[in-house]
C-alpha cells in the first residue's frame, strides 16, 4: 500500500514541458580577440538575408539600427580604448549604428541593457561615433557577420559584413604604454632570461631603443649559456643586425642554424640561412 502512494506522488510530480525547443531565427554569437594586451569581447545575434533586400530595405538608410538582432550588440573592452583619438574607458557598450549608401555612422551607447533600440534615445549616451566608408564587396554575405580586422599590437578595425557591405572602425589600445611600465617594473627587480628576451623582443618590433635592445638581449643569450636556445639566438641576430653589428649578427645566426638543425626546426633553419645570406655571411 505504501509502494503504491509514493508511486501516485512520483506520478503526479512529472509534468509535460511547456516550452518548445526550437532554434532562434538570429542565432546568437559570441566573439572573443585579444587585441595587443587588451581582451574584446562582441555579443550579437546573426540575422540572416532570406532572400530579401537588406540596406535601403529592411534596415532603412539614416535610421538607427541595432547592428543585428534580438537584444542590442554588445562590445566589452578589458582596458581603455581610443576611437577618433577619443578615450573610451573600460567596459561594456552596445554598439549601433546609421547605415547610408555611401558612408556609416557606427557609435558605442553607454546603456547596453536594451532589446534592440532604446526607447528614448539619449544623446548624451554616445560615448564614441566613427564615420565608416562602405566597401562593396564582389559576393552577398548571407548571414550578418562581425568580424575583429587589420590586428596590430595596437590597434584592430571592427568589421561588419552583411548583404554586399562591408564597413570597419578602428579601435587604438594601450599596448605600448602597459608594455613598457610592465617593463620598467620588472626590470627593477631581478629579472630572468625570459624578461630579458621579451623585452629586448619587444624593443625590437616597436622600433625601440635598439642599443637597449642590445643589451637586453645579451644577457638573456648570458643567462641561458648553459643550454642555449636557438629561438634566443635567432633575435639576438635580429637585433644585432638591427643595431649595424653585422659580424656579431652572423655568429649569432650561425649559432642557431646549427642548433635549429640538431633540433629538426624547419622553419628557423630557412630563416636563418635567409638571413646568412643577406648579411653576406662565408
């Protein structure tokens, strides 16, 4: 008897599921780019065409527009950015924008809570707006794609693609500036052969003080004698050649090369026979 209650409570706990499980027409998408040392996050819903027409159509010239679907588009930025030379400080925006023929205006709204446009538009939420020539493309994209464009060190262009339009901005990051206090704080303390190689690297590809670099690289070479790296010596060539030291760069380089071959690297024995030739090395 008492089997039989706790089954008719079981029973009676079982109920029918009353939402349909059914994919969205704009399926939702998430886009993640680290850009330099800053992390760029975009949210957005991906509108398909369907056989209609897009730009002048269903999303009207000189009106705002979501830039997707459902929900606004969002874009988070780990640090402060710049758009325009204008500082955008860290955090999240959404991201709508005015279509035209020729040119848009993309802007970042301070209020991302949104379900598509805001009811009361407030200007004084615009925290960045960019003018963006439109680029026709040869082919339709079907589907309404953001895309993260152009990556630098210190700057990146957020694409947009849908019909046979493509328009990008342009974002700056603070790559140099948190490099070279991460630098400078290091460097202060006891730092390894690693720091000094990032460093003397860094130096190098920003078009540094080359005589710094010089020096960073030397020791990293220095510290790590006991068992040398080829990947070490090939920038220490790199730099040294930079710096006018030709000769010291051809020993460097021939230091790798042999290394680069014991250890079966492919590309960095290409590489440094390139360059073996260019310096004129025998």
């Amino acid at each position: 008897m008492k089997e039989k209650v706790i089954e008719k409570e079981v029973k009676k706990e079982v109920k029918a599921p009353t939402k349909i499980s059914a994919p969205a027409p704009s399926p939702s998408s998430t886009l993640i780019q680290k850009v330099g040392l800053t992390d760029v996050t975009v949210e957005y819903s991906r509108p398909g065409m369907k056989g209609r027409t897009i730009f002048g159509d269903l999303v009207p010239y000189g009106k705002t527009w979501r830039t997707g679907a459902n929900a606004n588009t969002k874009i988070t930025f780990s640090t402060d950015v710049a758009i325009d030379g204008k500082n955008i400080a860290a955090g999240t925006y959404a991201v709508y924008s005015i279509p035209n023929k020729e040119s848009w205006d993309i802007m970042l709204y301070s209020d991302s809570s949104n379900w598509g446009n805001p009811k009361e538009w407030d200007e004084t939420k615009v925290v960045a707006k960019a003018s963006a020539k439109v680029i026709k493309m040869p082919m339709d994209v079907e589907t309404f794609t953001i895309t993260f464009d152009d990556l630098t060190n210190n700057s990146g262009v957020l694409g947009l693609l849908w019909e046979d339009v493509y328009v990008g901005m342009q974002f700056d990051v603070p790559t140099d500036k948190n490099v070279m206090a991460s630098i400078t704080e290091v460097m202060k303390g006891e730092p390894n052969a690693g720091a000094y190689y990032d460093a003397a690297v860094y130096y190098k590809t920003a078009n540094k003080d080359v005589n710094q670099a010089v020096t960073w690289i030397d020791k990293a070479i220095e510290l790590t004698k006991e068992d040398p790296k080829f990947w070490y010596l090939r920038q220490q060539s790199l730099i040294h050649a930079k710096a006018g030291k030709t000769e010291s760069a051809i020993a460097a380089a021939k230091q790798s090369l042999a290394l680069a071959e014991k250890a079966g690297n492919a590309g960095y024995v290409k590489m440094n026979k390139a360059s073996l030739k260019e310096w004129g090395a025998k």
